[in-house]
C-alpha cells in the first residue's frame, strides 16, 4: 500500500512539472513569436554581467 501510493505521488509531481514546462515553453514560445525582446535578451544579459 504504502509503495503505490510513493508511485502515484510521484506520478503527479512528474506530471505537474511536465505541465508547468509545457505552459512555461509556450509562453515563451509566443513572446518570441510575438517580437518580445525584452523577456530573453535583457534579463538575463543584464543579470550575468552584475555577477
């Protein structure tokens, strides 16, 4: 009992977190598509260069 439900758990944390990546790469999938330049290139290029 106590191994299918540690199975079943992990089952639905693996397909959260499937869920959140596709909704995170669909995201920024239309950003991209849209012409939105600031999400990819001054966030991370401005927090690399102050580290």
């Amino acid at each position: 009992m106590k191994r299918s439900s540690a199975r079943r758990a992990r089952r639905w944390v693996l397909y959260e977190l499937t869920r959140s990546l596709n909704r995170l790469s669909d995201t920024t999938a239309s950003m991209t598509l849209s012409g939105d330049s600031s999400f990819s290139d001054g966030g991370e290029k401005s927090s690399f260069s102050e580290s």
